[in-house]
C-alpha cells in the first residue's frame, strides 16, 4: 500500500509540474503570410507611412505584418539589374526574411499545360527574385551550396545554379535557379529556360538597390 501511495504522489507531482509547464509556454508567434505590393512605388509609399507613423487603411490592416516584418527598417530594396525585354513586374512579396518580385514573361505556350501538371506554367513563364534581408550573405550562400549541392555557373564560382524540372522529368529542364552574393547579401532567381539567354549565362548576374523614398 505505501509503494501504491508513493507511486501516486510522483504521478501527481508530475502532472502538476506538466501542467504548470504549459501554463508558462509562450504563445506561438502567428504564421503570417507576406504583405503583397504591385510596385516598388507602392511599396515605398507604404514604408514612407509607417516610418511617418501616418495611419492609412493599410497600417491598420496589416499592422501586426508591418512590425513583425520590420517594414520601418527597409528603407531600400533590391531588383535584377537586367530583366528580360518580355517580362512585366507582376508583384512584390515581402516578409521578415526576404523581398521577392515577381515578374510574369510574355512568352507564347505552344500547348498550356492543365490539370494536375498545370504548375508548369508558373514555372515556364514566371521570373522571381528574391533578396534575402537579414542574413550572411557569404554563409548562407555556402550553406545552401552545400546542401542542395549546387553547380559554379561558370568557373569562377562566382554564381552557382541549379536546373528546375517537373518531378519525374529530369531530362525536361524548365528553368535555372540562380544564387550569388552581393553587397554581403545572398540572392536568388528563378529563370524560365526561354528567359536565360547566352548574354545571362556569360555576363555577372547582378542586383541594383533601389532607394524606396
């Protein structure tokens, strides 16, 4: 009976000790989605009123976005300095990590792909780039090198890529995802195969900053 006893008062003990574990854990962050813009114009207007502290219907909208995002911090951004005479900025995606844009190609599908394998599309006539704002450039580059096992685009190993293709088509490459550092920052860009031209291949892909107000 005093084994039955002790055995209790430790199940007790610990189930207080859980319970009031759970009632100290912190509340788990929400997981917002990025705040979407469909300029750069509107993007810098945006910023212009939160570091103003002007109350807009979008401060008051998004306002836990723009301070989990930092969106006073980000006084300039990034863009490809060269895009492709066929591509026409279709929006802007910007969370705490990174800023994408988003540019959609001109570009005529021979045969549009439907039903489950309709991704393709996105994939054939979409050009991201994306600029990653808060981390090491130089160590985050040679960390994503190493595990996903990228290739130098040329022998400088200056750009490193990897080839895109349709799950179960290796042979059919789609497009190329580009990777390089910049002013310490790493960046990244997804290029339709119809959009990455010789003049791409030999030329340093670059990045230009662009000043948001």
């Amino acid at each position: 009976m005093k084994k039955a006893y002790l055995l209790g008062a430790v199940i007790c003990i610990a189930l207080v000790g859980t319970v009031s574990y759970h009632l100290h854990q912190e509340e788990p962050k929400p997981n917002y989605g990025p705040l979407v813009f469909s300029s750069l114009e509107e993007l810098g207007d945006a910023v212009n009123a939160v570091q103003k502290e002007q109350s807009s219907k979008f401060t008051q909208e998004y306002a836990a976005q723009v301070d989990e995002y930092a969106l006073d911090e980000l006084s300039f951004c990034y863009a490809p300095k060269n895009v492709p005479h066929n591509a026409t900025l279709s929006e802007i995606r910007v969370k705490d990590r990174y800023v994408a844009i988003y540019y959609t190609l001109d570009i005529p599908l021979e045969e549009p792909v439907r039903g489950e394998e309709s991704g393709k599309n996105e994939l054939l006539g979409t050009m991201i780039f994306e600029w990653i704002r808060t981390e090491d450039g130089p160590e985050l580059l040679r960390n994503t090198v190493e595990q996903q096992e990228l290739l130098p685009l040329k022998e400088n190993g200056e750009i490193y890529y990897s080839d895109i293709f349709w799950p179960g088509e290796p042979e059919n490459i789609l497009a190329k995802q580009l990777f390089w550092v910049q002013d310490g920052y790493m960046f990244s860009m997804h290029v339709p195969l119809s959009a990455f031209s010789q003049e791409m291949e030999e030329n340093s892909v670059s990045a230009e900053m662009k000043l948001l107000y």
